[in-house]
C-alpha cells in the first residue's frame, strides 16, 4: 500500500497525520508491506484542490505511477 499524507491535513478528522502514521506502525507490526510519504507542508487537498502544492503533487503522482507500474507488471 502507498500512502500519501499532508502533515497538516485535519479536512473532517479523517486523515490525521498520527491516524496514517498508525496505520502505518500496524502495517509493519503484521508485516504488511506499506509505503508512508509525508508532505510536511501539506494540507488535504494539496493534489488538486484548494491546497494545491505543485512539487507535493508532482511528487505524489509520480510515486503513484510508479507504484502501479510495479505492480500492475507494465
């Protein structure tokens, strides 16, 4: 699993940085290989919303095509 986290996301409760960061810990205790990327500077919507962050998002579009290449076997 790849996660990509805003350090400063609080949209709603639902992605806390310290919830991500749980997840996580629980991954590698169980052995369940994820992949946690933190944007320091990043709030919810630094993708393509209102909070937008042009190299987070490059980086994080970057992470996810590779992640899938790797995966998908293409």
């Amino acid at each position: 699993m790849l996660a990509l986290a805003g350090a400063k996301d609080t949209y709603k409760n639902c992605c806390l940085i310290q919830t991500i960061r749980s997840m996580d810990a629980k991954a590698k205790e169980q052995g369940v290989p994820m992949r946690l990327v933190v944007y320091p500077q990043a709030k919810h919507d630094f993708i393509g919303g209102a909070d937008y962050r042009a190299d987070d998002a490059a980086d994080a579009w970057k992470r996810t095509t590779e992640a899938l290449r790797q995966y998908s076997g293409k």
